[in-house]
C-alpha cells in the first residue's frame, strides 16, 4: 500500500484535521471513512462504563489506513497517504483508557499496552498501542512453550515462520543474530503476521483483540 513512513518519537500534539480523500480502485473512485479527530481529553474515568470505540485508523476499513508487517521493525509501519502522522499520538479508543489489554487467537500470550509519554496525557495512543506489540511479539519463545503447541502440523508451521524471518534479513551478520536468537512470539502468528484492526471483545472495554491477515 503506497504510504508514507512514520517516526515513533517527538511525535507533536496533534491538531483537528478533515479526511476526505479518495482512492482509485477497480470498482471505481473509493472515498475512505471520514476519520474522526479524536482529540486530547485532560481527564476521563480510568475504566469507563460506557462502550469504548476504536480509533478509525486501528479498525476495520475497506480502505486499510495503515498497513505494518509485523515481523519487520517499527520504522516500516506506513500511514495512508491522506492521515497525517501526527495521528499517532491520538488516544487509541474513545473514550481514552490508561491502560488496554491486546488478545489474539493466534498467540498464546495477552499484550499490555500502558500509556507511555505523559505530554500526551495519561491515555495509551496509537503509537503506545504499536510500540507495545512490537515489544511484546520480539519475546523468546522458551522450549516448553513450544513443546505445548498441540499439533506437529502447527510446530512445523511455527518453525517455517522463524525460518522466513530470519532469512529476510538482508546483511549476513543480521541474518547470523537473528537465527542464534532463535524462535520469537511473533514467529506464532505463522503466515499471518499482518495488522489488520483491533477489534471489541466482550471482556471489557479495556481488552481488544488483534486480527491479523
């Protein structure tokens, strides 16, 4: 998806901004979903009773508004060309949470996000939410771990995964680095390790799940 990279540091407060562009598709002209400013609340409930949303920008789209290969590092996360970069520092649901809680089907592990930049105020932002998955799906995979996956056909995809990570890298010694780390979480999302949207749970609204594709 063409786009623009982002930077995740001294990312400045954002200002309000409309979404109208289009993008050319087979169908015809293809106008994304208006994308609503979510702006920067100074004070909120720390848990919300009332249902949480998703920011657009990590929800389902027709049009994706952010595409991240998850295996690769941070700086390759690429924005639609029309969302500027400062949406990153948005809160991450609305109503703004200090906390969330990620899950997936395809891991074994739950992902904590935190609010990290106090400037931003005491709510997880877009960027928290990447930068915390990023972090959590570098982990080692220890050899029990791997030994309780059920099914040889799973393991064997797990290793294929590994395998595929680690012979991407483009420099020898990166490549060598890689392999002696061994298997890592992200290695458990097998082919698909692609970000496609967090989506609501009925577990609360401070846990979100992460589809991949």
């Amino acid at each position: 998806m063409p786009g623009k990279h982002v930077r995740f540091d001294g990312i400045p407060p954002t200002p309000p901004f409309s979404y109208t562009s289009s993008l050319p598709s087979e169908d015809g002209p293809l106008t994304p979903p208006p994308l609503q400013h979510f702006g920067s609340p100074h004070a909120y409930s720390p848990l919300p009773s009332v249902p949480s949303r998703i920011h657009p920008v990590l929800g389902a789209t027709r049009v994706p508004l952010i595409h991240y290969d998850l295996s690769l590092p941070l700086p390759s996360l690429k924005l639609h060309p029309t969302v500027p970069a400062q949406v990153l520092s948005e809160p991450a649901t609305q109503p703004p949470l200090p906390c969330m809680t990620i899950i997936c089907r395809h891991l074994r592990w739950s992902i904590n996000v935190t609010a990290s930049n106090s400037k931003h105020g005491t709510y997880v932002t877009i960027a928290d939410v990447f930068e915390a998955i990023y972090r959590a799906l570098r982990l080692a995979v220890t050899e029990k771990e791997f030994e309780n996956i059920p099914t040889l056909e799973e393991k064997r995809r797990v290793d294929n995964a590994f395998r595929r990570r680690y012979k991407s890298t483009d420099d020898k010694e990166g490549y060598e680095l890689e392999k002696r780390k061994g298997l890592k979480r992200i290695d458990f999302l097998k082919e698909r390790h692609v970000f496609a949207s967090l989506t609501s749970t009925p577990h609360g609204p401070e846990i979100w799940e992460l589809n991949v594709q």
